[in-house]
C-alpha cells in the first residue's frame, strides 16, 4: 500500500505515435497498446503504488529517441534514469555515448539496450563489432539493459562471462515461457547468467508472459522463486513493465503481484528489490 515501502520502478516506456510508429505493435493482441502514453499518464498511477522514482527504458532502434527521452527525464522529477539505444555495430560507439551525455538530461542516460529479441541471430551478442560497441558502453560507465528471448540466454551467458567489466540487466526474467507452464531449460540457463557476478535481473514481464487473461500469481510464483534463488534480492529489481503491462494488468496490481511474489523476504532483502537495487545498479541520484 501507499506509504509502506519505497518503490523504484525499474523499468517502463512511454511512446508518442505521431512522433514515430512503434512498429512493434502488430496484430489484435498488442491492438490496446496502439495509442499514445505519456509520463502525465503514468505519474498518477505510479505515485498511487508508492513509487518515487523510474527508469524509461527504449522501445524503438532510432537515434533520435534517446535524446527526447532524455529531454523527458530533464524535465521529470519522476524519471531518475534513462536506458537509451545507440547502434552497438557501429565503430563510433564511445563518440555516440559522449555526445549524449552533453545533451540536456544526459546526467540520466545509466544505460544503452537493443532489442536483441528481434535478431534472428541467437548468437548475436557474440558478435565482434557487437563485443566492440559493449566495451565501449562499460568504458562509458553505463550498463547494458539485455532484451532476449529465452532461445538467447546461453549467448547472454557466454557475453557476460567475455565482459567481465560491463553489467548485464537481464530485462523480463528473460522471458520465461509461464503460458506454457515450463521451467527448463529456461532456469538452468538464468541460474547460468546468475552466476556470473556482473549480472542482475528485473522481476518484471511476467504477467504478459504469462496468459493474460487468466494469469494468477501462482502462475508467475515458480519464475519468481527461480531468480530470487539464483540472483538473490542484491542483484534483482521490480520493474512494471508499463504501460506493456496493461495488456494483462493494472499497475497496481503488477505491483500487487511483485510485493506477493517477494513475501518470503525480510523488509530489507524486499527494500533491495523495490529500491535499492535500481539504485546502486543504475547508480541513480
């Protein structure tokens, strides 16, 4: 409830579609999700779940979203960090993060993603220029928000253990298949990633990963247990997932959802997870 516990939420996205299409948005399923959403949209229903802080996280491959969202956070008392995109191929990738932190909100890019989900490549991390521009991003003192697809963890595996310097956040739990009710091999692969001490993991995803429709919390409880177990409440973050999330889900009851799936936990293994983590992690003031 309001006013029990300090919440960062860790991950969230907002999106204007006469800037720019979200050409992700296919299909009758995502069709709730093809409409704008603004930060005026999220604050009330962020600060109603106790939440003081957020990280806005790229949703599209283009340059010029990273500067707008942080132009956003400058402008936000909401919005602590950023996770922008930059091409990690590209040979300028040092040049790229330095010309972003000159901008207005610079001081809240923590972090650089691609959607490594879209590429056909499993191996897709692995690959020398990728390697190249992920140097890059841990010499820029910034982190690597990671989106896979379950299929890519062991790929995620081998790059954290390549760059021991650099942290890997591993977006959505990675995706577990809860829909289909299977655990392996998607737990022996995330313990795998748990391993490596450069890694930390978002409890967030879950619930559209899940049936969206009939999704309860014990649907989502055997994911949850699994990365509280392998990463443990130092290195795991809430994250809503918003506004994704309300295609199953109000924002309330994701968070609802989150404090139930963290019951077993002290109140300060739970503050880590709620706050702390994000905190450290993304090194947000």
């Amino acid at each position: 409830m309001p006013g029990q516990q300090r919440i960062v939420d860790a991950h969230h996205h907002v999106w204007d579609l006469s800037v720019r299409d979200q050409d992700w948005i296919t299909g009758d399923e995502l069709a709730p999700l093809r409409r704008n959403f603004a930060l005026a949209d999220l604050e009330p229903e962020a600060r109603a779940a106790g939440v003081c802080a957020t990280v806005l996280v790229q949703t599209v491959t283009v340059p010029d979203e990273t500067p707008e969202f942080l132009a956003l956070a400058h402008d936000s008392d909401l919005v602590a960090g950023v996770v922008g995109w930059c091409d990690l191929t590209a040979p300028d990738v040092a040049d790229t993060l330095a010309a972003l932190r000159e901008l207005p909100g610079g001081d809240r890019l923590v972090g650089i993603r691609h959607q490594v989900q879209g590429e056909p490549d499993p191996g897709w991390l692995l690959r020398p220029d990728v390697l190249r521009g992920l140097r890059a991003v841990a010499a820029a003192g910034l982190v690597h928000d990671v989106v896979v697809q379950a299929r890519q963890l062991p790929a995620t595996v081998q790059a954290a253990a390549l760059l021991p310097e650099l942290t890997f956040v591993l977006d959505h739990a990675g995706k577990p298949p809860v829909a289909a009710g299977e655990l392996r091999p998607w737990a022996d692969d995330v313990r795998a990633l748990a391993a490596r001490p450069n890694t930390v993991c978002k409890l967030s995803g879950l619930v559209t990963e899940a049936d969206p429709r009939t999704w309860t919390v014990r649907d989502l409880r055997p994911y949850a247990d699994t990365v509280l177990d392998a990463f443990g409440p130092d290195r795991l973050m809430f994250g809503s997932d918003w506004p994704v999330c309300r295609l199953a889900a109000t924002y309330g009851e994701v968070v609802d959802a989150a404090r139930t799936l963290t019951d077993s936990l002290t109140e300060d293994e739970r503050a880590r997870v709620f706050a702390a983590t994000a905190e450290r992690v993304y090194g947000l003031r």
